[in-house]
C-alpha cells in the first residue's frame, strides 16, 4: 500500500516528465550538450584541466526547467562521463581513482537536485500567488486578472456573455454582515459552475456583479438557465437568503471578439438598463446601443469643447412693436468627426447628467460674451441670454464662478440674460430664488423658459425674480389650428403682462402666426419667421440690415 510520501515522490516525478513535454527543445539540447562536453572534456586533455566545469550547464539546465528528479538524473548520467568513461589525462591514459569520481557525482546530484528544489518551488509560489492575484479572497471567486488563463483555454467559436447584478448586496451587508454576504457570492458562484454547461467561466468583476461566459446554444434560453440557477434558494450557515438581480445579456462571435474586456461592456450596460427598468434581464437592443453610443458622445465632450467642434449660434428676437431686433440667444451647435451634427436635444440631455455641464455652462457664457463685447465695439448694444440648468443653479460655485467670467469680459450685466426652465426653478424653490435673486442683484435678468410644458402656475412663479415669460413653442405651432390653443396663449400673455412680466414666444414660423401674437400685446418673438440661428460672423451683416 502506498503511503503519503510515496505519493508525493510519484507526484514530483510525475510533474518532472509533464515539464519535459512542455519543454521538450530543452531537453533535446541538455541530451546534445552532455556527450559535446564529453568530447569537449577529452579532446583538451582529461578531467584534470579546467573545461570539465562545462558540464554544470546541462545539470543546471535540467534543474531549472525539469526539477529535482530530472535535474539528479542528468546529474548521474554527467558523473559517469567524467568518472569511469574519463581518464585523468588522455595522454597517459591515466584512470580516476573511484573516490573522486564518486565524489563528484555526489556534488553533481546535489547540485541538480538543489537547482531543481529550489526551481519548482519558486515556480510553486509563482503559481500560488498568480492564483492569488487571480482570485477573490473575500468569496474565492475568480476575478477579473483570471481572464487571462481564460482566453487561453477558449475553443468555442460562440459565447452567451452575461452580466449579473445582486441588487440587494447593501441590504444584506446591512442586515446580516459582510461575511454572510462573501459566502453567498461564493455560493452562487458553486451553483453556477455546477449547474452550467462544460467551459463554462465566472467571474466576479465588482462586489455585486458577476460575469459569465458560456458556449452559446440559444441566447435566451441561457439565461433562462442562469436565472433558474440564482433563484433557488439560497441557505448560508441556516438563513435563507433572498438574491434581488438583474441580467443583461450579449454574445461574441470570434476568438478575437471575446479575448477582450470589452466584451462585457455590451452585457453590463443591458443589466444596467434592466436594473434601473426593474426588469428581470435585457437582452441586447437597441436600447443597450443607444446608451452606448451616449456614453461615447460624453467621452468624447471634454475634446469637442477644445477642438472646435462645437459653436455658439445666435438666433435674434424681435421687439414686436418696433419690429427691430431686441437681442440674441446663444444656442450651442456640435459638428461630431465622425457622425456629423449632432442636435442639442440630444447632448444637452446627456451633459445635464453629469458634472459636464459645468464645464459646458461656463464655456457657453464665455463665448457668449466674447460675442456681446464684439457687437458693442459695433456700436450695437444688444443682450445676449444664455441657458443654464438645474445642476448649475444649485452648484454652490456657479455665482461666483459666473461672476468672475463676466467681470473678465467687462460687459455690463444688464446685457445678460440667463434662460431656465420652470422645472429647474421647481427642484428646490428656496436655494432657486436665493441664487436667482444673487443674479438680479447684480443687473442680470431672468428668463422663464418653455412656460406652459410644466405644471407651474403664474401665480405661484411670482415668489421668483423672474422678467421674461417664454411660452412654449408647442402652443405656438398649434395656435392657428386649434382654438383651445388660441386661447391659452391669449390667457398667458394677458396674465403675465398683469403679473408684471414682458412675455416673449418662440417658434414663430410664419407672418401670420407673428401677425396674430403681436396684437395679443405679446412684447418679443423669435423664430424661423424672423431669422434662423446664425454663426456669430453673420450678426453683423444681419443686424445692418434689419436695424
């Protein structure tokens, strides 16, 4: 019967012959060298000159790629060349006496046996702390570094991709502790590797999200399997654990495709879609495309702003009594490299989501000035508005940042004019009129943008220091086919001019519709009627002749 250590040796020698089919050139070679160095070692003369050092190299060889036993092996087998099978001096044809060839193949098989040790351990400890580096030791999950081995052992020409998401993870850390939690994650990572097709791999890529790569059958039904799989109950040390998650799925279709990170960026933006949609899993469509292709346009914002793909135009508004321009209006305009225009109710959205806007706000106010200076050393001193949001009103640096830009410019204040949305103003009514009336203080007028889209009434908007109502568009696009329209716009502007406020209104898009507005007593217009927006070298030319 064999014992522990007799398994262990086996193992060893075992191990040795696996490394010789991995390296089998080296081997051919250490073979080569030992008789080369035998003949080396006799045609200089014998053993007692120095060239018999030489034959350390094969031994050495052996030891580092082979281990112990080989190493020991090609020792023995080296100590006999240069023992017995070597004379002391091939003149004389003197023999070795057998204690010094013996004692040299001790120090050879020593010396191989050392080199050999002392390699597969440091191979050892490479495997175990690349295992290490490979793997989550709170939940003993492979993580996102095991990829690696993972690409090298890819054969399907086809895998399901999919992203889970343990949206409950904070609610369990909560209640019943983080080690608890550890050992679910390592459960459900038992359960699908039990429970999923042969090369099949998981991987733990967050504290809550895992990733799974299966040979595609039929992408639904895979996650079907998937979602069966995590649904079962789950006991760890004898709670029962609920598992709240969220699947999205993609596939990859070529070696090259899947033997990259990448892959899962499909998947992980559909179980985002399908979180946030409380849906069970997503399937990759067109939505998941559409946020990606919002995630680039952001990315590539910050550069757009530098590069000069993005402009400021400028689309006039009339005085209706005096049928002169009144002012202008910034608007930003984005030619993208690759994918043209881009339309403002695409990436403004975008760039309200994020810190962006701040830079974006700034730039606009920037460029806007720029353009309000140039028309004043024109001898035409017109306001310019600008647009601002939610997010920048409450930012506690947006006064003061705005302050600094307009006291670099050195154009008066009463030239500005800032446009928001009556849902901005609604977000936190106080902090809305404490900035605002900061503004005001300073000269700057206020514009209530697209009045009427909200659910505000003029009364309650009287809290804020408000002086221009901009009616929507939509009633104005409407006002001559629809009566209904017709007659909130009339109640509007009659309000409004009671309240105290000049009404302006956008979208004016023909002579009839302006015709119409202007004896509501309406005080501004703007629209395609009077002028579309136009590049800032336009203004000059366009302002002569409408003056």
């Amino acid at each position: 019967m064999k014992t522990n250590k007799d398994r262990k040796n086996l193992k060893f020698i075992i191990d040795d012959w696996i490394a010789i089919k991995k390296n089998p050139y080296i081997f051919f070679l250490i073979i080569i060298l030992l008789p080369l160095i035998y003949f080396l070692v006799y045609s200089t003369g014998g053993i007692k000159f120095v060239y018999s050092h030489t034959m350390y190299i094969p031994i050495i060889l052996a030891g580092i790629f082979y281990g112990p036993y080989i190493g020991m092996g090609i020792a023995f087998i080296a100590a006999i060349l240069l023992g017995p099978l070597m004379p002391i001096d091939t003149i004389t044809n003197e023999i070795q006496d057998p204690i010094n060839w013996l004692y040299r193949m001790l120090i050879f098989i020593i010396v191989g046996f050392i080199i050999g040790y002392a390699s597969k351990r440091l191979r050892k400890d490479a495997l175990h702390i690349e295992n290490l580096m490979s793997m989550n030791q709170e939940t003993f999950v492979p993580n996102t570094n095991y990829l690696k081995k993972v690409y090298e052992s890819l054969d399907f020409s086809t895998y399901s991709i999919i992203t889970v998401l343990i949206n409950n993870h904070h609610s369990i850390i909560d209640i019943l502790g983080v080690t608890i939690y550890h050992n679910l994650v390592h459960q459900i990572y038992v359960d699908l590797k039990s429970g999923l097709p042969d090369k099949s791999y998981i991987i733990q890529s967050d504290s809550n999200k895992l990733w799974i790569m299966s040979p595609l059958k039929e992408l639904e039904t895979d996650v079907k399997r998937v979602i069966t799989i995590i649904s079962d109950t789950k006991q760890i040390k004898g709670i029962p654990l609920y598992v709240d998650f969220s699947i999205g799925a993609s596939t990859c279709h070529s070696f090259g495709e899947c033997k990259n990170m990448s892959v899962f960026e499909d998947s992980d933006v559909s179980a985002r879609y399908a979180q946030i949609n409380n849906l069970l899993y997503v399937i990759g469509d067109k939505e998941k495309y559409r946020r990606r292709s919002e995630y680039d346009l952001l990315a590539s914002f910050n550069e757009a702003l530098s590069s000069k793909e993005t402009f400021l135009v400028f689309q006039p508004k009339i005085d209706l009594h005096t049928q002169k321009p009144f002012g202008f209006e910034a608007l930003t305009r984005w030619i993208h490299p690759t994918r043209g225009s881009i339309p403002p109710d695409v990436f403004v959205p975008l760039i309200e989501e994020t810190k962006l806007i701040h830079v974006f706000t700034d730039w606009v106010l920037k460029n806007a000035l720029i353009k309000c200076k140039d028309m004043m050393e024109q001898s035409f001193n017109l306001p310019i508005s600008i647009n601002i949001s939610a997010k920048n009103l409450y930012d506690p640096k947006f006064y003061e940042r705005s302050m600094n830009i307009i006291t670099e410019s050195k154009v008066p204040t009463h030239l500005i004019e800032f446009e928001l949305t009556e849902s901005t103003l609604m977000i936190n009514p106080n902090e809305s009129r404490k900035v605002l009336q900061s503004f005001v203080d300073q000269g700057i007028k206020i514009s209530l943008d697209d009045f009427g889209s909200g659910y505000s009434s003029l009364a309650y908007l009287t809290q804020f220091p408000i002086h221009f109502i901009k009616i929507d568009r939509f009633f104005i696009q409407n006002i001559m086919n629809d009566p209904s329209m017709l007659t909130i716009v009339d109640s509007t502007i009659q309000l409004s001019k009671d309240l105290g406020y000049k009404v302006v209104v956008e979208g004016v898009e023909t002579k009839e519709i302006a015709d119409l507005i202007a004896t509501k007593g309406c005080d501004y217009a703007q629209g395609y009627y009077y002028a579309k927006p136009m590049p800032a070298k336009e203004i000059s030319a366009w302002y002569n002749l409408n003056k």
